[in-house]
C-alpha cells in the first residue's frame, strides 16, 4: 500500500480537506482559506451467512480544528460524531442513505452498531458516512461478500 511505502521512506504525509471556500476568488485573495486535517474513522464489520454487522470503534477529529472551550468538553470519541449513515450497496455514484443513527435531545447516545441482511449473495461495497459536529463528513468503504 502507498502509506506503508510512505512510511518506509520516512516522509511525512498528512491528507487534508479542500475547503469550498477555494472557488471563492475573495477568500483565496484575503488569505482566508485554511486546510484541515482528515478525520479518521474506525469501522468494525463481521459477516455470518447472508448478515454483515458495523461498528463504530473510533473516531478522531484533528485537535486543531477545534475551539478551544469545545476540545475540554468532548470526553468520549462518540461525543465527536453528530450522526453516521449507511449505504448497504454503494456502486461508484451516489451516496444512499439506507440507514442512519443521530443523536436528539432525548436519546443523546448514538447507536453504534447495526446489523444487516442481504437479500441475495454477492459481493457489495459498504460506504459510512460519520458527520461531526462541526459539520465535516468522514466516509469509510468497506467491501464484503456474502454467501
């Protein structure tokens, strides 16, 4: 893999988000364009028959995205995450949102793990789309086949 070679030679490497604001001629000419840092997002899956269970284990925002009084706040990774979001069958267009855990002021806990059942075998690419609370999206593919 890229990274792993990456590694071997030493060079540092960060990935960041582009900003919409770069299309904005004004922004980029009043310096106001910033590039953050990617989130990671950690993702569980284990499949049995026709099922493929997710689960989120993890989740890491790049500290200097964040204000400061926000930071001391957050406690937990799960606190980090406004929502995630599931498409079961993504096929290189659109992201379909099939299933989804958010957090309300009744239930402020997300739902961490769901379980899902093909109807037919084959082989699917899995796409997560965890959304923080600054409104960034972090997205997560996996590929499975089921039998």
């Amino acid at each position: 893999m890229i990274l792993d070679q990456v590694e071997e030679e030493l060079a540092p490497v960060r990935f960041r988000r582009i900003p919409r604001e770069v299309l904005e001629k004004k922004a980029v000419e009043q310096g106001d364009i910033r590039f953050y840092e990617l989130a990671a997002l950690s993702v569980d899956s284990k499949k049995s028959k026709r099922s493929v269970t997710l689960e989120l284990t993890d989740f890491m925002i790049p500290p200097d995205d964040v204000p400061e009084d926000i930071r001391r706040s957050v406690t937990h990774w799960e606190q980090w995450l406004d929502y995630w979001a599931v498409d079961w069958d993504y096929r290189d267009d659109t992201f379909h949102n099939q299933w989804q855990s958010y957090r309300t002021r009744q239930a402020p806990s997300l739902q961490k793990r769901i379980v899902h059942t093909y109807e037919e075998p084959g082989e699917y690419t899995i796409v997560v789309k965890a959304i923080d609370i600054l409104g960034n999206d972090t997205t997560k593919s996996l590929r499975v086949e089921v039998k």
